[in-house]
C-alpha cells in the first residue's frame, strides 16, 4: 500500500494535473464532497448539478482507467482528506495549491497537522493557470518599481503576457496587425435579425439526474435544476469549444458588447464553467482561436479579442485576487452601504427591462454573459450604492462558472469600484448605454431618454446622483471632466430634482429578504 493520497479539488478535473498520479499503482486518489461548502451559501442548483456532476463523472473515468478512487462526503474538506489518510494509511498527501483562499488558509495553516503535505503550484508550468502566483508577483513588482502610480493595468500585463507566450506576433516581436488590442472595434450593436447559431445544450446523462433530482430537493438553495445544459466532461467541454471556434468566434468580436433580450448566449464562448473545473485549459482554448485564425477561418478582431480574454482578464483577475486577499472581501472605497435589492433573487419584481431579463437569465441558466454582468447587474449596483459584499454573494452563490477568486475582483474591482488596485475611474453609464448596446430600451415601460420625472429611466437619474455624490473622488479624472461641465451647467432646479428622485426611488427599492446565509470561509 502506497504512504500517498492524491486529493483532487473540485475544480482540479484534468488528468494531467500533478494531483492525479502517472500510475493508478501510486496512491489513492480521494475527491471529497463538502457540506460545510454545499451549504456555504445558497448556491444556484444548477451550480451545484454541475460541480456534483463533474466531480463524479470526473471519479468514474479515472475508475475506468484502472485508479482506485475514494470519493466521499465529509464536513469539510479539510476533515475529509484527514480521514482519507486514516482510512488508508497514508502520511503524505499531494494536491494542487487551492485557487481559494479560505481552502489555501485551512490547508496551509497547519490543518493537517501530522499529515506531510505536498502542493503543486496551480499556475505555470504543470499547473492549469498560465502564470504562477510567483511569476504574476514579479510582475506586480517591476511594475510598482517602473511606475509612480498603484494602478496595475491590464492592457500593460496583456503586452507582457502576449510577449511572454509568443502569441500573435510577427517576426519581430510586434502585434500582429499592427495593434496589440481590437477592443475599440469590438463594440457593434447587434443588427435586427442576425442571430447566432443556438447555444450548446447536453441531455442529463443518468448520473446527471441522479444529481439533479439529490439537488432538486435541498432547501435553502437558489433556482431549479430544470433545464441544466452545462458541460460536465472533458469530452462535451470540448465539443463547446469545438462548436464555439467552428461556428461563434467569427462574429465573437463584433457583437462582444452586444445584448438582446431573450438571449443570454449570443456569441460567446461559454466555456468559462469548464475552464474554471479544469475540464479546459486556457492555453488549449487559445490555440483552436490561433489556429482558426491561421486558417482564416475567424478575423484578427476576433481572435485577438477572445485571446485578450482568456491569457489577460482571466490571469489578470486571478493575480488580483492573490494580491488583495483577504481585504478585498471588505473593500470599499465609496463606502457604499444599501441592501442588495429584493430582485437580483426575485428578477420578475422590478418593472426595468434590462435588470429583468439579465438577472432572469441568471435564475434560469446560472448564466449571463459579460456586459450584462458589468453594464447591467454590475452597473445598477454601482449607482445603487449596494454594499459590495452583498452583490459578491449573489454574483459568487448564483453563476455556474463563480468561485471567489474570480467574482469577487470582477465585482469589487471592475463592476463596483470598491477597490482600485486596477482600475481609475468606475463602470458607471446612463440608460443610453444600454439602449445603444440592445433592444431592452424599446419593450420597458421606464423612458430612457427621460433624465427625470414620471417614468424616467432609472438608470439615469441614479447616475447623476452617483456622480455629483462622488465628485470629489472622481473630477479629476479628465475622462469625466466633459461630465462635470455638464451637470455644472443646468441649473439648482435640475440637479435639485435628480437628487431628490434618486433618494426617493432608492429609498423605495425592497431590499433582499432576510434568511441566506453566507460562510465566506466554509470550505
Ligand atoms: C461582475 C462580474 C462578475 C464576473 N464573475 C465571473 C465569475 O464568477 N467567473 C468567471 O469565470 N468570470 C466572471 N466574470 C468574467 C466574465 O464575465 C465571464 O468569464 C464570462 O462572461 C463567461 O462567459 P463565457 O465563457 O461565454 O465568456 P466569453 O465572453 O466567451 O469570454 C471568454 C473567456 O474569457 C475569460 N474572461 C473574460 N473576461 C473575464 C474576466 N473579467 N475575468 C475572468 N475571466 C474572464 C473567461 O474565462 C471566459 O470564459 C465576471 C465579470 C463581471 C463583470
Ligand atoms: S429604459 Fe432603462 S430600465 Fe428600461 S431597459 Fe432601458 S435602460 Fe433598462
């Protein structure tokens, strides 16, 4: 009997991970089911399908390939790999450094007291992230050395990272196409009657309805495992991508900050539920786009936008997370203090088109897609002045793909401004960014072009109240010099108004019912 187990997190599904032995002959292989974090927050059942599901799918395929595998449930998973250990003997433990932090604390702290512990990194070589912590460390370093300023940019680190992988470069270590981002270009609204080609969809297998019906019937949990389509093998993660190159990459680019109403997929890409369970490796995802673009089947536009995505945003926020954690948790530098409102949870409540149909979508698949998140949940919150934890744990407890290292950067620092590590200035826009980016605006009883008065859109006079609240911090950014002058010109009448109709429609917005609970730190 070998003195090792193997513990594969549940986001560490690859076999060619270093938690998963070479040979089925060097240990044991344990995959622990959490209650502590099953009930940690009332999690999306969808989610939970999903994770549940590729778990075991995940522990069958390795039975199949000749491991013996312990797949068990335990209070935690901290208790359930030390009773892994005592059921077989073993005194070392191998496992993948945790991408959370709460899980990494416990692990690290000791936890496991007599048990040797040996964690591979989770980023770099060998590691399912391109960049280990200690290389985005180095990176953050030159940068503070290089620059008078805190903020750490992301188009900065995309250069170094695009540079570093040797992706998208001619002969002379230039961009290819003679810009290193399309971003400018990837902004179209979507044209009345193009549509994209349907979303994938994969039929519950048994083992799926055996999950989907455990799950149906636990309480405290966030909406129905009823229409769960989400990838729960390698296999049918790799079909998304495969379907997504060959049929969705091409428009990706353009339509990217596009949103209709209705459909919550468009043209994306929707392998980030995969990429974050390891079914898929980023560095794979970006090659079938590389080779597609080789191949000419999708425009540089595209291309580089998906690769900006994946090799930038996605390590970018990760490195982010390492670098604030655990102060990011609080964070909050406008010192926003309101409730979640009532319908995040409840989106058939509020009468605002585009609130109703992003936050819906997310009841219904787990699922919205980026502009929704930031211009739309994230927007609102923002003008809203929602205290930034409460909208990490709807984001964190109700998205397929959500764990904390990467909602809570994107909500804390991209979609709230709470913390400034990257970010100037924050995400703030009025309703005409919505009317111009989708359809919402034409079937909503709120009038977007209205700044004030009966049925005013909302989104418009909350954003002059937010930036005349906020103007100390903000006027001196000179992107938002243009809108002081603005709101200096109408007169005490006007602003008088915005303010006193924001206050008051805020002061009417219900706020989430009382009774989820959140353990940040149950793993
Ligand atoms: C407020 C907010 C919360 C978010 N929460 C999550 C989350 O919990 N989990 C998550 O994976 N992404 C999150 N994102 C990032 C992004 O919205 C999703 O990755 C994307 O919508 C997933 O859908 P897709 O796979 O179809 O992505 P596509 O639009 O097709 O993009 C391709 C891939 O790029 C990566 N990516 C793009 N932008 C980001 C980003 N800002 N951060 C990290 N990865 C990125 C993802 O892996 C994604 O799968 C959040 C963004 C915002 C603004
Ligand atoms: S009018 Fe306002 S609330 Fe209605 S869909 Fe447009 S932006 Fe949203």
């Amino acid at each position: 009997m070998s003195d090792t187990i193997y513990f594969v997190g549940p986001w560490d599904l690859a076999r060619e991970l270093p938690c998963v032995p070479a040979d089925p002959d060097q240990g044991v292989v344990v995959m622990i089911e959490s209650v502590a974090k099953g009930k940690a927050l009332p999690w999306h059942r969808q989610k939970l399908v999903l994770v549940l599901s590729a778990i075991r799918h995940f522990a069958a395929e390795l039975e199949a390939a000749g491991y013996t595998v312990d797949l068990a449930q335990a209070p935690s998973y901290v208790e359930g790999i030390r009773a892994a250990a005592a059921r077989h003997g073993a005194k070392r433990v191998v496992a993948m450094r945790p991408r959370e932090w709460s899980l990494d604390q416990a692990l690290t702290q000791e936890a496991l007291e007599e048990l040797e512990l040996v964690l591979h990194p989770s980023g770099g070589e060998g590691g399912h992230f391109l960049l280990s912590r200690e290389e985005w460390f180095g990176w953050v370093g030159q940068q503070r050395k290089k620059n008078a300023t805190k903020t750490l940019r992301m188009d900065t680190f995309y250069r170094w990272m695009r540079k570093r992988l040797g992706l998208l470069l001619d002969g002379e270590g230039k961009p290819v196409g003679g810009k290193w981002s399309y971003d400018a270009e990837n902004r179209k609204s979507i044209p009345k009657g193009v549509q994209p080609p349907p979303a994938p969809y994969f039929e519950p297998d048994e083992l799926t309805r055996e999950v989907m019906s455990q799950v149906a019937g636990w309480r405290d949990r966030w909406g129905s495992v009823e229409g769960f389509r989400w990838p729960v093998t390698r296999a049918q993660a790799l079909e998304v991508l495969d379907g997504f190159v060959s049929e969705r990459l091409g428009e990706f680019g353009d339509y990217q900050d596009g949103m209709r109403g209705g459909d919550a997929f468009l043209w994306h890409s929707l392998i980030s539920s995969s990429l974050n369970l390891s079914l898929l490796h980023p560095r794979e995802v970006v090659e079938e786009a590389l080779a597609a673009y080789e191949r000419g089947d999708a425009p540089l536009n595209a291309v580089e936008g998906f690769v900006r995505q994946v090799i930038g945003w996605r390590e970018f926020i990760r490195g982010v997370y390492w670098l604030r954690m655990p102060e990011l948790r609080s964070a909050n530098l406008l010192d926003a203090r309101r409730p979640l409102p009532r319908f995040y949870w409840e989106p058939e409540r509020t009468d605002m088109a585009c609130l109703r149909d992003a936050a819906g979508s997310v009841l219904e698949h787990g699922y919205a897609h980026h502009i929704q998140r930031l211009m739309v949940l994230g927007n609102f919150a923002l003008l809203a002045e929602v205290e930034p934890i409460q909208l990490s744990h709807w984001f964190w407890a109700g998205f397929v793909d959500a764990y904390e290292w990467v909602e809570l950067p994107n909500v804390a620092g991209m979609a709230l401004y709470a913390d400034d590590t990257f970010t100037t200035k924050p995400y703030a826009a009025s309703a005409s960014y919505v009317n111009k980016m989708s359809d919402y605006c034409k079937g909503c009883r709120y009038a977007v072009s209205k700044r004030t008065g009966e049925n005013a859109c909302p989104f418009n006079f909350l954003f002059w109240n937010f930036m005349a609240r906020h103007r100390e911090r903000l006027s001196d950014n000179f992107r938002l010099k243009m809108l002081y002058k603005t709101w200096d010109r109408w007169d005490d009448e006007e602003r008088d108004t915005i303010r006193a109709q924001a206050a008051a429609f805020l002061d009417e917005l219900e706020p989430a019912e009382q009774g989820w609970s959140f353990e940040d730190d149950a793993c």
